[in-house]
C-alpha cells in the first residue's frame, strides 16, 4: 500500500468575474498541492528537493532526540523540483514576479541553469515555471526554448511578450492550481488529457 | 558552459592479489564520486538529495549571514538519489551493510519503499543498492524484483543468497568505484558500454 500524504490544508480561493484566482496562495503553495495530487492520482511522482543545509553542530538534549544549534544555508546545486512522468525524469525551477513586463534573470543562479542544461542534454523533460503574479499567469517554458534564449541575450531579463510568445500557459483549477502536466503531454505527443 | 564539479578529494584505494578494493571509502563517497565523473562524462546526471530539515530559529549575526540555531532532522518522504539518464527517470537508494548473510530490512524505511512504489509505476528506473562490505561486493536490485519480495517475505531481512541470485554486481573501477550505469544499461538493452 502506498502512503499518500493526506491533503491536510484547507485550500482557500476566491473567484472573481468568472477568473479562476489563487490570490494568497504562491506558487510553491500551488506546485506542493498540485503535486500531492499528481501522486494520489498517479499522474506523476514529483517532489520539491529539501534546501541544503551544512550542519556544524548538533546536541543530543535526550536519546532520541538530536537538536541542530549550528548550521548554514548551502547554495542548491540543482533545480528545486524532480521527478518522472511517464518514464521521463521531469526537471524544474518555480518563481514567481511581480513584475509585469520582465522576468528579472537575477532570480535564475547560474548553478540552476547549468543543471537545467545538463539534464536537458540527458534527455530530461527540463523547464521553468514563471508566474506573474500580477496577471495570475502562469507559463511553463521548455529549456529547448529558454536556453538559448538565456545564451543569447545580452539584457538581463527575459520580456513578458517572449514568454507569453514561447511559453505554454499552465491551467488553474480548484483541485490542480498548477496544471502543467497537460502542456507536457501535449508536447510529447500523448495526447493525454487531465481533467 | 556547464560549470562541472571538480575532483577535489584524493582518491584513496589499496588493492590486494589483483582484487579491487575502496577499504575505508563508504558507498555513500564511492557515489558521489561515481555521479560526478557520470556528470563530468555526459553519461548521467544524479544528486544526492538533501537532509530534510525542519528549522525553527534562524539568527542574522550580520547583514548577510543567517545561521540558523535550532533546527530538528525530519524523515525524508523519498528516496536519497535522482536523476536522468538517456531521458529515463533514475531513482534509488543505497545501503551498506556489514551482515555477512542477510540484508536487514530494518534499514528500509516504509516512506522508502512506498516511494519506491510510486515512482516504479510511473515507470521510473527505481532499484536499491545494497553493498555487503565485508565481501566488498555491491549489488543493484531492480524494483521489479524487490518490490514483490519485500511484500511476500515474512522475514524481516533478505538474504544474501537471494540478493547474488535477483540483483545484478556492480562493477568498481579507479574512476568510477560504484559503475551502476551498465547494469541498467544492458537491461533496458541499449548495449552501451562505460569503461
């Protein structure tokens, strides 16, 4: 038997003139809920990688219990989210702006892409996923698409109109706030259909 | 550019009567060394996932340092390695033991084994890496295999015999001391070959 975790939050939305909203909710929220139900589903098996931590020193305040009193961040070495869809390994990187004409590049690290560039060479389905929070959009932008617009460009942004243009848009629903397995399966010729 | 890992330890290996031995290396070191010349290689790309840590208190002693102060070990829902080759999802986990005729299925954890589950359905490439080191031997067993074992055994352990018979020996090699890469290539029949 398979452990699913239980969906334990009450997940609040509000619907304004008919637009699906999730204001309140960020994107991490989203992927964690969409992702809990790609696993009880059996859609996909996709999981949000711990942040990396060096430990410098641990107490043992009783038996079983050791207490962390020393420790940094590391910086990741890879994306935030993996996991396999359909035999292929699924790899990505989640953020959110509330810009709303550019996606800062800032916010890509130089280790994020150069991981997302190894996998992708590997055969991996690699891609970012960007929301403007502004417009409630989300896009889903394969790494065959974003890396060499990454290699190319000299501005240190990557506009709305290109993604809006090179993007797929990811679908919002109440049970799946972040939808993106169907832009996959489109792309790869499945012709699968969720929801 | 791929910003690849250097070597930076001293790789240290006696070999006794022609017998290749990594006495003192863990498996743990012997996979971080295995996946870093598969990065560098192009051959495949897989990370040890990070510790999962629950923090509770985090300290700001100067601008931009945050060192965190309490912070507590929580149990991990997946497997500790993923990754990608030839576009298949990779998923596994590894054990050393130095039980010379069982492996202890104590060190399994059922988080582990569900996942296993999961991610084998979603048709990843999922197996268990056991090493026995007292025989300096190492073994990759395939979901497929383990799986229907481990839910029909009443015994709490798998035995040696069993695990010589059902997995598969992974190779060690100076470079590459846990070579877990062919093993699955033959299976899944690409007939490639490393080293």
């Amino acid at each position: 038997m398979i452990n699913y975790p239980g969906s334990k939050k009450v997940y609040q939305r509000t619907t304004t003139s008919g637009v699906t909203s999730r204001r309140g909710m960020s994107l991490e929220e989203d992927l964690n809920r969409t992702n809990e139900q790609y696993l009880i589903r059996e859609i996909a098996v996709v999981h949000k990688k711990p942040t990396p931590i060096q430990i410098v020193n641990v107490d043992y305040p009783s038996r079983n219990k050791a207490k962390i009193t020393e420790a940094y961040f590391r910086q990741a070495s890879t994306t935030d989210y993996q996991g396999v869809w359909n035999s292929y390994a699924l790899d990505f990187e989640a953020k959110e702006t509330r810009n709303k004409t550019v996606f800062p590049l800032a916010a890509l690290h130089q280790h994020q892409i150069d991981h997302l560039t190894a996998v992708h060479r590997q055969g991996a389905i690699a891609f970012l996923i960007i929301r403007f929070s502004e417009y409630d959009e989300t896009y889903l932008i394969f790494a065959k698409d974003l890396l060499p617009f990454i290699k190319d460009t000299t501005q240190r942004s990557i506009p709305y109109k290109w993604i809006k243009q090179h993007g797929h848009s990811v679908a919002a629903s109440y049970q799946i706030p972040c939808n993106y397995i169907p832009v996959i399966a489109e792309v790869y010729q499945k012709g699968v259909s969720y929801e």
